[in-house]
C-alpha cells in the first residue's frame, strides 16, 4: 500500500537514512537517578514502525549503520515479509565499528555518499549532535531514545517516518516544514573541537570520565541555544530563570556560583533535582563569541562532558543558526493533511 | 570526579603491572614452563583497576578463568601469583591451584575461577555477609559475556535484588565466549539492559577508559555501601591475546587488535590524558614502567628457583581446619 506518486518527476532511488544509537539510554544514570533504559528491542520496534510509513511514501531503500548484532541483526532478521520479501530494502554502511562516537560520523558521512534525501535519528542529545556535525543540508527527523532529551522529540515513529518520506519524496516545501536549529561550537587554540545542539556547560572537572554530568557542584558556567520549561538536564536551570525558544534569535548564558544567594531547583536528570546557586544570566547574541571564566575544567556538550582544557589553552565559544536543518513533524504532517497528500481516489 | 597524584600513579602502576605480568606469562608459556591452562587478560586492565581502587580488604571480589589481572587490582602480591602459576610451592595457594584458582582471602579476593559463571553466586554469599555484618562491605564478581548467559549469574542477579545485597556484577564483554562472537550468543546487544528485568540499574561503560569505569564503578559502590542494592555494570572491551595460550582465533579479523591497540589501548588512553592535562609528566611513567619490568623479572626469576610441592603435600589444605 502505498501514496499516489508525488505530482512532479523524482528522481529514483529515493533513499532515506536511519541512524539509531545502540548504546542510548545506558549511562551512569541508571545508577544515580533511576534513569530509565530505552530497549534495543523497542529501538527495533521504532524503526521497523518508520519503515513502515517510508515505503507508504515510496521511499525505495533505507540505509542504517551496522552494530555489533542488535539493532542490525534484528532488521536484518525481521524486516522482511514470511515470504522472505523486504518490508523496505536495507542498505548497511560498511562502517567498520569501533563502538565509538566515530561509527556515527563515518555512517552518516556514507549515507550522504550514498545520497540520501533525509536521515531519522533515534538517539539521545549526544547521538543527534554527532549525526548534526556530518549531515550539512540533509533534513533530520529526530527521535528521542536517551536520558535527558532536549533536542530530539518524543513521537510516535510512524509518523516522524511519514514526515521524513514526505520531505525524502519532495512532496512537501522543504522551507515549509523544516527549522534550522542554533549551535553552540567550541574552539580551543583555533581549532574547532565540538557543537551543542542544546547547552554547552563548563565544570571545574578534572575529567570526561563517564561523560554524563550530574555533580552540580563542579558547574561554573551555562550557555544554552534554548531552554524549555519542560526541559529535564542542564538546559532546565537556563529554562528556569528565563525560557529561550527554538525559535528565537538568541541564547542565554548563565553564570553559577554556589555560594551565590540566589538559587533554583532544577531536575538535572531524571528524578534528580539540584539546588544550584545563580550569579547573573545574559542573552546570548547569535554570531557572539566568549572565553570561559574559569581557566581550567571540562566542557559538557548537550549533557555529556566531551573536552578537558587547561590554562594554556586558548578558549572560544560562538553561537550561529547554522545547526541542522530539523522536520518540524507537526508542520509537515499538518501540510501534507492541507494538501490533500494523503487522500485518494483509488482503491489501490 | 577528580584523582590526585598520588591516586593516579596507583592506577597507572597497577594498570602496567597487570600488562607486564600477563606480556610475561604469554612469553614464559610458550616456554612449555608453566603447567595447565593460561587465560590472559591483557587490554581489559581498565576494568579490574577501575573498580578495586575504590575498595578494601574487606571487601570481596570473585572472578573468572581470566583472573589474573583481577587479583593483582585487589592487591595480591606478584611474586606469590607467579609462583603459583608455575605450581610452585610458596605460590599463593602453595602451588596447587594454579592459573585458575589463586585466591587470598586475607585480600578479600575469593578466587579466579574455572567454572564459567560461578563467581556471581559466591558475591551473593559475601554480600549477605557484609549486610548481616553491617561494616559497609561490597561483594563484586567479574564475569565475560559468556559467562552472562549461565544460569548461575541469571539467578544471582535475581537474588541480589530480592536481597537487596551489595553486590556488583560486572560483565567484561570482550566480544568472545572462548571462540563464540558475543553477537551471536548474547540475545541482546548489551549485558547491561537484563538489569532491567532484574530491578537493578544497568550501565553499560567503556571498558577501555579508565576514568569512565572508576565513576561508574565508584557511583555503584557507594550507592551498594548506602544499601541501595546491586547494579550490573557491562565494560565494553577487548581482550589482546587467544581465550587461552595457544589459541590460533580464527575466528576474530585480521588486524582486530591491531586496530584496538591502536586506538583503544588503556595504557595509551590514560597515559595520554594525563600527560596532555599534565597532571603527570612521562617522565613519572616511564620510571613505573621500569620498576614495574624489574618487579615482573624477579617475580619470574623466584617461581623459577622455588621448590614444587612434593607428595607430602598432597593431603595438606584439603580441608579447612576450623578452630
């Protein structure tokens, strides 16, 4: 079953990427907080679900990333009709996985070799951070499957599969229902070292170590590219001394000090609030730069401390709108009803 | 998390000791010396250290076939631990366990262990211990992916929460049950999300990485310590040598360790790192490295010049002779 073919000439294969984070959903967190644990085998369940909703928009194939035999094994072994027939052809990169942070940028830098029209991402901040680095002007649908989502949404895969088909088969204005998102982008001696899609957050850590932050005490500084009310992580402290939008030109910045009077009680991670001590918050103007004020510590992107600095490292930080350029589901599910995409005349 | 210096030399040493001590037995085995089997556990060194940092003598640790890096994080001496390779009489179990069995109980280390799964149940025991006992003892058993499917480890989880004990499991997936990939016999593509079923917070952890175990694993403790019960934590990592000396592994990719070794050595990760923030200098590394080969060579001169157990010995440490 699928929609009537889209009104203007496609080119074919229309080829749709889906990148979904194994180890989502596994970090320290589930020891300190009672983080809950996202499944590989719903993980599975998602993808086959958009899959689903791909081949409804005639999209031909879709290309994922290998894994050491979860989420790969199960595609391979489930998608696929009892007459052996393939709900939706698959193709894996031949990324040679390190169970790394490396496998993500290497698979999304094939799928775009590959030429794919969209990419679905099934991860946590850190997951779609890694995949925006690579994916340039290529749409992403994101979907949430990590611990302290602020990027990512939490929807039914079906239909984050039935907006990125529309957008991959050109049914919809990509201008219509897409967003470009802000970044946080890190140097350290002119050399660019990382992005935040959401925050970025200076400790006075000594180490990456496990990556996810949660020791409020060690928190210096804050900068966020927005900041929800319903925000859970870093982005909730920003969020509760003044809320930035998606949409809105500019960021913030909060300074923290725990001996500051003024405080605010902020759910850091799931089930996990932190009394933390605010010194002054700023906007943040996009095309700004600013050094740390600290002059030695770990630099936290989207939740996860990723870079050590010390004091002979030069230090910048800048925010643009040249982040990914995100579906906006509601949008393009919302035009895609407007423009009738979804009805028919035919019993076909 | 931060370490001090005097911290990060301590996990630097015993990390180079667990290195140089297994390089050794792969060289000195191949001599046709040392009697029995030899499982080594070269590469996975970040895992044993980062967890017995964070523990004393009190505290137990039970382990696997591929123990030997285990029992030199929780503190058993060198020399002791190569004599009774070789089987020999002043060996930490005077010379009659071998590889697969050195334990000291004075060092809380219940035991390497031939039986694949079977540290799991004995924590349990330990940890009831601990918690009858009320002296804030954790109990941890190191397991690999094979040993994650036994039923032994399935019904300890279980047990561990039902009791809520101190208990730690950790599983060391090292991608091989002896020759058999992880993926196809493991049912899920992390140890750690069976947690779940069981009630205990699973965390899965770079087992390469230092840093990022001894976190997890000072978190899980302390957390078991406070009486918040067990967690299952799964360290991602690789193992450097055959499941045993003398294994041709067919079965594993041409420059697969090659490209780990390369990449995701925890030597040359941790080394890195702290030289890089120059919280240690190589200077002080390389003087460990130096001391820790003489230590291993004159571990190995000893068990050499030591004396076997003779017949005499045959029926002595049989039994426990209870006061």
């Amino acid at each position: 079953m699928r929609l009537q073919d889209p009104p203007k000439e496609v080119s074919r294969p229309i080829r749709v990427g889906i990148l979904a984070n194994p180890a989502s959903g596994r970090d320290i967190r589930r020891v300190i907080s009672k983080a809950s644990v996202f499944p590989t085998a719903e993980k599975c369940n998602m993808i086959q679900r958009l899959m689903g909703a791909l081949t409804v928009c005639g999209v031909d194939e879709a290309w994922m990333m290998p894994d050491k035999g979860g989420i790969a094994t199960v595609i391979k072994r489930f998608g696929q009709t009892p007459e052996g027939k393939r709900l939706l052809p698959v193709q894996f990169t031949d990324t040679d996985i390190m169970e790394i942070p490396e496998d993500t940028r290497l698979s999304v830098r094939a799928m775009i070799a590959a030429g794919i029209r969209a990419i679905i991402v099934l991860g946590g901040d850190g997951t779609h951070r890694l995949v925006a680095e690579e994916c340039g002007e290529i749409p992403m649908a994101t979907l949430s499957t990590g611990t302290n989502n602020s990027f990512p949404e939490l929807r039914e895969a079906t239909l984050s599969g039935l907006a990125a088909g529309l957008v991959a088969t050109e049914r919809l204005n990509l201008d219509d229902v897409t967003r470009r998102e802000k970044r946080l982008l890190v140097e350290v001696n002119g050399e660019t070292r990382g992005m935040a899609l959401v925050d970025a957050c200076i400790s006075a850590d000594m180490f990456v170590a496990a990556k996810a932050v949660w020791q409020v005490e060690q928190l210096r500084e804050l900068y966020v590219t927005f900041a929800s009310s319903e925000a859970i992580g870093l982005s909730s402290i920003a969020s509760l001394v003044n809320p930035v939008g998606r949409d809105e030109d500019h960021g913030l910045g909060v300074q923290m000090d725990p001996e500051a009077t003024q405080k605010v009680m902020a759910p850091i991670a799931p089930g996990l609030f932190a009394k933390l001590g605010i010194q002054r918050w700023d906007e943040l103007q996009l095309g700004s730069s600013w050094a740390p004020t600290i002059d030695r510590g770990v630099i936290a992107l989207d939740g996860e401390r990723e870079i050590e600095f010390r004091a002979v490292d030069n230090v910048r930080l800048s925010m643009d709108r040249l982040g990914p350029r995100v579906i906006d589901v509601s949008k393009a599910l919302g035009a895609a009803a407007k423009q009738g995409i979804m009805l028919s005349d035919s019993n076909e | 998390m931060n370490l001090n210096e005097a911290q990060l030399l301590q996990a630097y040493r015993k990390m180079r000791q667990i290195r140089a001590f297994e390089d050794r037995v792969h060289d000195e085995f191949a001599t046709g010396e040392i009697p029995g089997f030899v499982h080594l556990y070269a590469g996975e060194e970040a895992s044993a250290v980062g967890f017995c940092m964070h523990l004393n003598d009190e505290d137990r640790i039970a382990s696997t076939h591929r123990g030997h890096g285990h029992c030199i994080a929780k503190g058993v001496e060198i020399k002791g631990m190569m004599s009774e390779i070789y089987g020999r009489r002043n060996g930490t179990c005077a010379g009659k366990g071998g590889s697969m069995h050195i334990a000291d109980l004075e060092k809380g280390m219940m035991g390497a262990n031939g039986i694949v799964g079977a540290g799991p149940p004995l924590i349990c025991g330990a940890g009831l211990a601990a918690k009858f006992r009320k002296n804030g003892g954790v109990a941890i058993a190191f397991v690999g992916d094979g040993g994650s499917n036994q039923g032994t480890t399935l019904e300890s989880l279980n047990l561990a929460t039902v009791w809520n004990l101190p208990c730690i499991f950790v599983a060391e997936n090292n991608g091989y049950a002896e020759s058999t990939g992880s993926k196809w016999s493991v049912s899920c593509e992390n140890i750690a999300d069976r947690a779940a079923a069981f009630g205990m917070p699973g965390v899965v952890v770079d087992g390469h990485d230092f840093f990022a175990v001894y976190e997890v694993a000072g978190e899980a403790i302390k957390r078991a310590r406070e009486g918040g019960g067990p967690t299952l934590i799964e360290c991602k990592l690789n193992r450097y040598y055959g499941h045993f000396e003398g294994d041709a592994q067919t079965y594993r990719g041409v420059d697969e360790v090659k490209k780990v070794k390369e990449s995701k050595d925890c030597l040359m990760l941790f080394s890195k790192r702290v030289t890089e923030q120059g919280l240690l200098t190589q200077a002080q590394l390389d003087a460990i490295d130096k001391e820790v080969a003489a230590e291993i060579e004159a571990s190995v001169a000893h068990a050499k010049s030591s004396a076997k157990p003779t017949s005499a010995d045959l029926m002595t440490d049989v039994y426990v002779s209870y006061p």
